[in-house]
C-alpha cells in the first residue's frame, strides 16, 4: 500500500457543516436581495433540492462547472421567489466555505498518521479547483496533501474513471497500491471499483448498510482508516 486518496463533503468535512455553510450562503443572497421577509431555511432546502438533482444528472458525466450549476440552482429559487442572485454569488459561496467549514472530528490525526507512514495522501474529489484549494487552506489542511484532484482536473464526475486514474498518475501508484475513503458507495466504491483500487466507506449510522457489498471496508470512524491500512501494509 502506497496511496490513500480521500473524498472531501461528508468524509473530511462534516455534512452538519456543510449544511450551516450553505444556510450562510443563502442568509447572504437575501440580506443583499433586502428579502429579510423570506424564511432563510425554506429557501435553503430549495437550494439543495435544486443542487441535489442537478449534481444527481451530472454523477459519472463530464464535467461542467460546479460554479455555473450552483449559481443556476439559486437562480430558479430566486426566480420562484422574486430575488436577484448577486453577479458575485461564487465568490459569497467559496467565502462562507472558507469561514464556516468543518472538519471531521478526527480528520487531522487519520491524516497524520497516515502521512507518518510514509504513504501519498491524496484528495480525489467532484470540485471546481479554486474552491476545494480556497477551502483546503481555509480549514488549514491544505498541506497535509501530496495531490489534489478534481472533476474540473480530469473533465468527468465520479463514479467515472477519469479522476481515479488521473490521481494514480499524479500519485505513481498502480490502483493495487491505492485505497479510496468516501461516505457515497454508488461514487467512491463503485469508482474506485471500477479502475482496481480498494475503498473503504464511511458510514457513522450504519445507514449505507444496502450498498456495504460494493466497499471493501466499512468504518464508523475516519481514524479507524489508519488501522486499515496498517494492516494492509504489514501484509
């Protein structure tokens, strides 16, 4: 084992964070639009069921810009609503991502612990590159990474091969020497899967149990990696 790659929203970073930062995100846009009549949380919810479909047609597709699909999504909640999305709605989104994000609680030891083992820790991830760089470095991890590859990077969304083999390259590994960590199994086990590479999925609750068949491993807890891949190592 000579590579760990990492997905970011819901493995690294925290769901619940995720969830304040785009409320921010939105609190944001209406403060500026003068709509403080609106309900922030209402209009948040249709945010993300307007993101969640877009980003469920675009799974294993090519790429089209992260910033261009969230700015439409506000847009047809503003159009329903009758606000205008500021011009800079990108910048406010990467913003409340640097300031609001947050990281798994244990995050920083598994990458750690990891990288004292001599192994190329890598983030593999559906992202427009200035916002997973900007993000990164906002939650002061960006340095504990050897590679950092995107959809933008490799012109397709996962579940495709393209961003799993564009990682293996940058990182000089075959995919037998690789292992992948996501919370989604039909993106990053499937994905990894599909190029050769082992996965473990992160599931807390248990409420992925439908798709386990398609990881290698299962784990609670982010640290739980690092005993993993010990042992895959010591093997």
């Amino acid at each position: 084992m000579k590579a760990i790659f990492f997905d970011f929203v819901g493995t690294l970073i925290t769901k619940a964070g995720e969830n304040v930062t785009h409320q921010n995100i939105v609190r944001n846009v209406l403060e500026r639009a003068g709509r403080d009549d609106l309900d922030v949380i209402k209009v948040w919810e249709e945010y993300e069921a307007e993101t969640s479909s877009a980003f469920r047609e675009l799974a294993g597709g090519p790429y089209m810009r992260i910033r261009d699909v969230d700015t439409r999504a506000m847009q047809r909640v503003g159009e329903r609503y009758g606000f205008e999305v500021p011009r800079d709605f990108w910048e406010i989104s990467v913003s409340m991502h640097e300031r609001y994000g947050e990281l798994s609680p244990d995050a920083v030891e598994t990458l750690k612990g990891l990288r004292e083992m001599g192994l190329h820790v890598g983030v593999i991830t559906d992202s427009d590159d200035d916002y997973i760089e900007r993000h990164l470095k906002g939650l002061g991890i960006y340095g504990l990474f050897d590679s950092v590859t995107t959809s933008e990077d490799a012109g397709y969304y996962k579940p495709h091969p393209g961003p799993f083999r564009l990682a293996l390259e940058r990182a000089g590994v075959s995919p037998g020497e690789s292992l992948y960590v996501g919370d989604n199994p039909a993106k990053d086990c499937v994905g990894a899967r599909k190029v050769g590479m082992l996965s473990v999925l992160l599931d807390p609750e248990g409420k992925k149990r439908g798709l386990w068949s398609e990881c290698d491993f299962i784990v609670s807890k982010l640290s739980d990696v690092v005993e993993i891949v010990r042992g895959l190592v010591e093997k």
